[in-house]
C-alpha cells in the first residue's frame, strides 16, 4: 500500500493551526501570492532568522488563523518553549478582564494571592483577542505593561515587573479605533 500523502495546507489559518506547525517550509507551500500573505512569510522567515522580541497586532477576518499566526510568532520569538498565555476579552466585564489579566492581592484573610494572566506570561508572550472593547482604564493598564514592563495586581499598591510580548489579536479595525479616540494607541 503506497504512502498516503500529505495534503496541502488551503489557508494561513490551516497552517499555523499546527498542519505545519513552526514549519516555513510549510508556511511557503501556501497557494496564495496575496501581498498580505507574501508579507506576513517574509516576517516569519526574518523572525526565524534571527529571533527578536517584539509586540504584534494581527488584524484579518474571522476563521483567518490569526490565533495560529500568533502562537506560531510565539514558538519562533521563543524557541526554549517560554510561557503563551491566551486571554479573551470580547464581550466581558471590565473586573473580569482586570482580574483574569493582572490577578488579585488577597482582600480578606485566608485568600491566596493570584498571578493572572500576565504573571503566568512572563518571560514569554500574552495573546490578548478582541482588546477593541477594552475600558479607557484597562487599556491605560496594558498600555504601562507594553511600554514599561510594569503592572499592579488588583487590590495591591506594589508595582510588579513583567517582561512579556503582547501579541493582540483582533478582527476589528484597531486603526480605526485608534483614530476615532476610542482606543490608545
């Protein structure tokens, strides 16, 4: 019985997904001569390179394989398998979001203190999705995260140092947002 062999992958999102995973090779067998796909091989290619530390927004339409696209950002600006931490923030109560990030000093005694989300990242990479409906005060939070490297835990004083890339990840028209006043930039 011969071999069976190896579909191509159809979409960026197919190949990040993990059909292909960390593979460029994989990534430059994609169909499409699309300048934004071109370009984001190109990025990929340079990254694995010479891996650098860096921020990222990636923007594209539903079911583009935008979440794929940045774990495998990840695993190259990475390669000693440094923590990925994803968060969701679509459609979710500012506290939530606030905790789940940037965790909790113990407000009553016997509670525990918990890390969050960017305590967990550390030394590697949070992937925050839908960051277009983020309040002005937590868009303010990651913004001190992303430029400074600092953060507080809910109800806490003491400034913690986190060193993580953020890699957001959107379907929305973040530059948009920026330029209407609605989003930091």
């Amino acid at each position: 019985m011969p071999p069976k062999k190896r579909a191509e992958p159809s979409s960026l999102g197919e190949v990040t997904a993990g059909h292909f995973k960390s593979s460029i090779e994989g990534l430059t067998r994609l169909a499409s001569q699309h300048p934004s796909v071109r370009y984001i091989l190109d990025v990929l290619t340079r990254l694995r390179a010479r891996p650098y530390a860096t921020n990222a927004v990636i923007r594209g339409e539903p079911g583009t394989g935008k979440e794929g696209l940045a774990h495998t950002l990840h695993e190259l600006m990475h390669p000693d398998g440094a923590p990925l931490v994803s968060v969701s923030t679509a459609g979710r109560p500012e506290e939530s979001v606030a905790l789940e990030l940037f965790g909790s000093w113990p407000r009553h005694k016997g509670d525990r203190p918990v890390d969050g989300a960017v305590g967990d990242a550390d030394g590697g990479t949070l992937v925050l999705d839908e960051v277009i409906g983020l309040s002005p005060a937590l868009q303010r939070r990651l913004l001190d995260l992303v430029k400074r490297g600092r953060y507080h835990r809910e109800f806490e004083d003491r400034e913690r140092v986190a060193q993580v890339n953020v890699v957001v990840v959107t379907d929305g028209n973040l530059a948009g947002e920026v330029q209407a006043g609605r989003f930091r930039h």
